[in-house]
C-alpha cells in the first residue's frame, strides 16, 4: 500500500490505551503510522471513572484538527465509543469492549467463559485494580518478549472500578462506520466475545493469531487496518463527518 495514498487524508488518529497500560504501550503502532504520513496522538487515560477518562480524551480530541480516527485498546473501546465529537469519523477498535446502551464493561467481559489463564480481578481498598503480574506472561501479552512483558507490569497503570460498573449511554459505533480487530489468542476477552460485539457493531472485521495486546505483539496488523479505516475517509468522504 502506498505512503502516498495515506497522506493525501487529512484525517487524524488518536490512540486510547486500556486498563493497566499507559500510551506507551502504542509506541510501535504510532512509529509505523508516522512512516505513512499520518498525525496521531496517543490519549493519557487516568482510569479513574468514566467521566475522567472521557474528559481526557476530549482533552486530546481539542489538540487536533478535521476528521479524526478513535482507536481503542480493551477497555478503551469504551471510552471512545463515549465521546460526541462531531469531528470523530470513524471509530476502530482493537480487542476491544464495546457494551451497548445500558450495558457495562463488566457486562461484556465477562459475557463468555474466562480463559482458564485469566486472572482473578477484585478492587484493593481505594477500590484500584491492579492486575498482578503473573498475568502479563500468562494472560495479557503472551506472545510479548519477556523484556515487552517486564516493561508492561512495571508501568501498568490499575483501573478503577466505576469504570467497569457505570452503564454506557448510547455508543457513537451506532452512528459512525467503525472497524474491529480480533485477538484470536486473548486470554483476557474471549475472541467470541470479540466477535459478538463486532458482529452487532456491523464493524469491519480483521482477525489475527495473536494474544490480548496485539497493538505490542502485532502492531502491523494492527497498524494496517488504522491505516484501512483512515483511507476509508479519502478525500471524497469528507461528509463522513457531519
């Protein structure tokens, strides 16, 4: 595919990561998307409720001009799916929670049977969850180098309950064409799980081999189809954005 054809799209992307993992974790996304001439921000989520991390990333969304590309991580998926913006065309996420209107995190995680190497999740007292750190290796990013593993657990950032508990409004993939990665090997969202959220979404489906954090262990699958969503907006349609 041609840097050419990318460029010529002035549309922005901004990458939201997930629980216990901070912008960092889009490092190799971001560099391959910069080789093809797109502008792309990652947003900081503090994981602290709902409203924060939707404020956060309306924080970022003011940072950028024109049509704009939401790409969520795991529980990013819905955040993004939060926000109003008019100027947000489209919408991709990457194994990631897309409840619908009235639904919860939680109720789409644990919508199917836990992979046997999920970890346990319970809140600490400031009522924080943290996930411990056998689960990177096991759970998270399997398929990551134990150097990639290491890095995640030392700057995972733990996410709070509310976040998970707070019923959604109306999600903005009911209203903008949106696209959906499925991590074949997630031992943290069930990839029928995955599919079940795609399939009502009516998302442009890609699947892959891979474990929960591909944006780390397959960042040009995931790289291809930000890029497929970004030239979907073209030139010609702008009016993509009302």
């Amino acid at each position: 595919m041609s840097q050419t054809s990318t460029a010529d799209v002035h549309a922005s992307v901004i990458l939201a990561h997930g629980a216990w993992a901070d912008g960092s974790s889009w490092s190799k996304v971001i560099t391959r998307l910069r080789s093809h001439g797109v502008r792309v921000r990652a947003a900081a989520l503090p994981l602290s409720s709902p409203q924060d991390d939707l404020a956060a990333l309306e924080r970022t969304l003011d940072r950028t001009e024109g049509p704009v590309v939401l790409v969520g991580h795991a529980y990013a998926g819905a955040v993004i799916g939060a926000t109003r913006n008019e100027r947000v065309a489209g919408l991709v996420y990457v194994a990631a929670l897309a409840p619908d209107e009235g639904e919860t995190v939680a109720d789409v995680y644990y919508r199917d049977q836990p992979h046997p190497r999920a970890p346990e999740l319970a809140p600490d007292d400031d009522g924080y969850i943290w996930l411990p750190d056998a689960a990177f290796p096991d759970a998270f990013a399997q398929d990551a180098t134990d150097e990639e593993r290491d890095l995640l657990a030392s700057v995972q950032r733990p996410i709070a309950g509310a976040c998970i508990a707070s019923p959604v409004g109306r999600p903005l993939w009911r209203d903008r064409p949106s696209w959906y990665f499925v991590a074949e090997r997630d031992r943290m969202i069930p990839a029928g799980t995955q599919r079940f959220m795609a399939g009502r979404m009516n998302a442009h489906v890609r699947s892959g081999p891979t474990d929960h954090a591909p944006l780390v262990t397959a960042p040009g699958a995931v790289t291809e189809l930000i890029l497929e969503a970004v030239r979907a907006l073209g030139p010609d349609r702008q009016a993509l954005v009302p």
